[in-house]
C-alpha cells in the first residue's frame, strides 16, 4: 500500500488550479513535484526543503529582484516564464557578475491552466538551463478568482562578481562614450501590438533575451573602463540614462541619428505616439565606458551575437542640471526627459 | 534651478498608488526613494543599482523565497509586511542558518493608499533591523483596479550556514524526538477571526516571530544532534512532519496530550471545525533531534523567550507507510493525514 495510490492524478492537460493548489497541503505537493520540479529539474528542489544550500567562494555577491505582471502572458518572442528568467539574469549581468541561482515566487490567481503554467514553467527551465543557472528555491500561492490577473511572478537572483570589477551607475565620467547593444523599442511595441491587435506585414518580436554573455564578453574587452551597464526595460533608455546622470552628477548628449530602431518599430511608435527611446526593451543594454576603451568594448558588442547592431550614440557631458539632451535627426538639440506618467502598463 | 524643484510631492497621507508609480518614470522613482528607502534606509538602496553587492566569505549559503498574499493586510499581531521578513528569515534560520540578505518585490493594486503601504514597510524596515538583516534589493509594480488584490509581497532571502552543519528533511531517524516550540495554531485563529469577526474576550493575536535567534541556541545547544527544524506555516504542523516523513521513510508518533494549544485557540478551531495541528503558525518551529541530544536541546528553547512552552511531543519511529499517527486525549491512535482540500486560504 503506498501513499501515492490514494492521490489524484494531476490533469495537466484539462485541469485548472484550485484554491487547494496553494494551501500548503497534499495538492500543493502534487502541483510543485507535477509541475514545477518537472520543468526546472534540479537536485536542490528535489531536496524539497523550504530553502536550498550552495557552496560559494569567498568574493562580492550580487542579489536582484523583479515582480512579472506582464499582459498578455503570452506575446511574440516569449511569456511570462522566460522574461522572467532573462530579466533577472540580465539584472544580475549589468553588475558585471555571473548569474548563479535564481528563486521563483508564483502568485497564480485561481482557474489558471495547468496547461499553460506548464508551458510557462518549461520556459523557465529552458531559459535558466541555456544560460546555465539553477531555479533551487520556489514558492506557490494561489488566490481567489478576480484577485490576480492570471499568474505573477516575482523572481531574484544571486551571482558572483569578478574581482575588482565594480560598475555602479554613479561611476560615469564627463567625456565617457555611450555604448548601445542593438535597436530600441522591440519589446515595448511587441507587447503593445498584440495588446491592441496592431498587424503588420512583418511580425514585431520581443527582443527577450539572456545578456550574460555579451556582457562578460565586453567585461573582457574593456575591463575597468566600464563604468555602468543597464539594461533599459521599463521607462527606456531615456529613464536608464536618466538615472545614470543623477547619480553620476553629469548630463548626457546623444545623437539620434546613431540610435538603431527598426522601421516597423519605429512606425508603430509613430502610429501610437510613442518615442522608442521611452519604450521598454527586454535583451538590450548600454554601457557607459572610458573613452580610450569604447573602440574595443565597441568591437567586442559588435563580435556578439546579441550586439551585432551596437552603436555608440553619445557622450557624457558636463552638466549642472544632469540633463540628458539629443541632437535630433533634423539637427536641433532637445531635452530627453523620463516620463512622469504611465505610457504602457504592465510591460514587464 | 534643480530638477526635483518640478516635482509634485508625494502625499503619503492621502494620496494612492497611481500605475505610473510602476512605469519606470519619475513618478516610481520618487515612490522608491520617498517611501521604501526612508521605511528600508541602508546603504545599498540608496546606490539606486539594479542590484546590490555585497562581500561573502567561503563557505555554505542557503536561498529562500515566499509570496505573501495574506488577507487582511493587517491582523492582531502584525501585518502583510512584518509577516513576510520574519516568514522569510523562519525558512533560512530553519536550516540553521544566519540571515543576511533579504529582497522585496511589490505587486500592488491602483488605488491602494500610500499611508497603507508606508505603515507596512515601515514594519518590515523594524523587523529587518529587529533581527539584523537587510532588505538590500526591491521592485515595484503596480497593476490595474482589480487586477490585484490590494498588495502582494513576494520576499527572497539568503543566509549563511555554520560550517559543517547541513540540517534537512531527509536526515530524521526512528528513536528522534519530535521537541515543538509552543502553541499550535495562533496565527491562522488570528486570521480567521478576523476575517470572519469572530470576537472573544482575550484577543487572539498571531504568533509572527523571528525565529532566528531561537534556532541558532538549539543549535548551539544541540549541534550535530539536531536533524531537522521546520516552522510549521501553511498545513500546519501535520503538513511539516508528513513531508519530513516522507522524506526520511519513517512515520512520527504523536501524544496529543503533550501538544500546546491555547484555550481560546482550542474553542475557535472547535467552533469552526479545525484542528490545530492543521493551523498555520508563523512563530513556532518543530525540530527533530536525536534521543541522547534532546533534552539539552529543550532545555535551551525552554530559556528562550519563544521556546518557553516547548515541549516534547512525540517521537520518530519504524513505518513503511510514512504515516504521522496520533495517541489522543482519550487514548486512541490515528493517523494525522495532510490536508487535500483548502481550510484557510490566503492565510499567509
């Protein structure tokens, strides 16, 4: 006689989660062995205890955190799942450090399919497995129809920073280069056009994508003379070096002639009233970088499969106001401001 | 001239969470730096990065992650907020770790009041200091009217494991005793008489503890002879000592006689038909501890403010069917099964 045979079988197929889901109980147990250990396969969830142990060196960690509430859960380029496996990487990446483990908190509102939170989590495996880090901790809470919005997902992440490497956005230096990784805008008018049913002839996809790799490859190049990176999700580029030039007491001037966006983008950002450099990118960054190392950190991006479009689109300049300003295609210079208001919830 | 001169103030008093304050704008920045890093005040916040660093020395750590979804927000005996960095800190002190490190990430509903949020992280800010941890890491994001239910808190922690301890739910042996810290059931009769406004004449108020402290004098009393601790939350204690049995491949012996409840817990769970071995706690731990090493371990929690009702409950024994069985006050034996259905949602 064995426990087991008394269970019910997990209906991944027709099922829907159930308030039980998330009491804590025997259904929960079913649903993170059905499910979740299934999809992020490793030894310390097996350990199914309520944290996960791992051996480190001695050295500079660091930890991220990011709430998903995307809608819709499912867009072109990706869902829910693989942003947030990417988005906490690349967060981890910007610091210069190796992502090493990662937790998930889901927060699932009651009805949800099993079917496609096995899809979601099967992203995550993959996402995490191509990238080489582990899922070891979880959690699942369910709530009451019409209390969530399908399924959240807070994830963190902890990794290993080089030695000696220390890039924080208050690091910036007058004359300093800005280094772009590819074109603006994708993610945020992916998102947008399937929200709002906008075709085009050709599909826009999300650039959702894992930047470790590039990211240490310009760590290589350029060593010391990176001074920040970002990732600039929501708010854009504009709120990235925005912030950037808060901390570090110096404006920016960039050339909008040398920002790459794609020709769909950039129409649909025309159709909607939006400026790709405020739209949310999920598998870009910018790198601000001494002068004397942008020409190598530059070629390193362009040598990568994700910075095949880099661009250097400005500098760091001295300003009182630490303004970010733009000569424009036309020729006159204008202020890029962040954005007070809300331009496109629910983005990330 | 000074840019934050343009700014509208954030009125904590009366004002709500618009989505802008999730966009990645200015109208987040200020939320974050006006309200969370007052309520969090440390050194890495202010760095405004998208992750923090922080210095390691070799040796074992452990990750830990939980989403609060708690209903009410505030409840006799804390609320949303204090909940989440204690839970958090129980699940890393239960390996026998120290916490260090903690990381928020805030999903809120528009409309939901800034006085409301601000009381809330303040109590997580006193509850972090409280136990000597820091929240190093946060994001915001706030979703439409109704999309959520006021405020979910997902937390992440990560803590340092004493050299040559590795405590988890698959080293429990027959002839260990089950040593339990306190009363069972305060925290979900909290809950649910609040939710349900059932009033008493003695107040029934949660059992929300930092647990830390506790676990490391058991282990510094105990030390290898401690197999297991656990704080039984959601399922409660017979949820925690099932999946410990099954894990280890042995059942436990209880003697309900020797289980404390408080009487006017006792009378709620009578009147609502729970038990409270079924009841969430979020102040109590039950750790599994080898014979000849359990009295100096209860003779610790007994001199600790929050072990002074620890009592020995029961034992591990020889059992094929992983069973958890119950001698009760009147002198039968069952079995104590987790629970399939849901009793209490949202209670943590």
């Amino acid at each position: 006689m064995s426990v087991k045979a008394y269970q019910r079988k997990l209906d991944v197929e027709n099922g829907r989660v159930e308030l039980s889901h998330g009491a804590g109980g025997r259904a929960m147990a079913q649903l993170i062995s059905g499910l979740f250990h299934q999809a992020f396969g490793n030894e310390w969830l097996a350990g199914s205890n309520d944290q996960s142990a791992f051996d480190v060196t001695a050295g500079r960690m660091v930890m991220t955190t990011d709430g998903y509430v995307i809608s819709p859960l499912f867009f072109p380029g990706g869902n829910i799942g693989s942003l947030a496996v990417r988005g906490t990487i690349n967060d981890i990446a910007m610091s210069g450090a190796r992502p090493l483990y990662l937790s998930a908190s889901f927060i699932i509102e009651e009805g949800f399919r099993f079917s496609d939170l096995k899809t979601i989590a099967e992203s995550m495996g993959a996402a995490a497995c191509a990238a080489g880090v582990y899922i070891i901790a979880g959690d699942t809470k369910v709530v009451e129809r019409g209390k969530a919005d399908g399924l959240f997902i807070s994830m963190t992440g902890i990794g290993l920073v080089a030695d000696g490497l220390d890039l924080s956005a208050d690091k910036a230096k007058v004359g300093d280069r800005v280094l772009l990784s590819g074109s603006l805008g994708d993610h945020g008018v992916a998102i947008m056009s399937k929200r709002q049913n906008v075709a085009f002839q050709t599909e826009i996809v999300s650039d959702s994508a894992a930047l470790h790799s590039l990211a240490a490859a310009m760590v290589a190049a350029g060593g010391g003379g990176i001074r920040v990176m970002r990732d600039p999700k929501r708010g854009g580029l504009a709120a990235a070096l925005n912030e950037i030039a808060l901390q570090s007491e110096l404006g920016f001037h960039l050339q909008e002639s040398m920002i790459p966006v794609k020709p769909a983008v950039a129409a649909t950002c025309e159709l909607l009233g939006l400026e790709p450099i405020h739209v949310a990118n999920e598998g870009k960054l910018v790198a601000i970088v001494a002068p004397d190392s942008a020409d190598a950190v530059l070629a390193a991006m362009k040598a990568h499969p994700l910075g095949s479009n880099a661009a250097d689109i400005g500098e760091a300049e001295a300003d009182d106001h630490k303004f970010v300003q733009m000569t424009t295609d036309f020729g006159g210079r204008r202020i890029v401001d962040w954005l007070w208001g809300e331009q496109l919830p629910r983005i990330c």
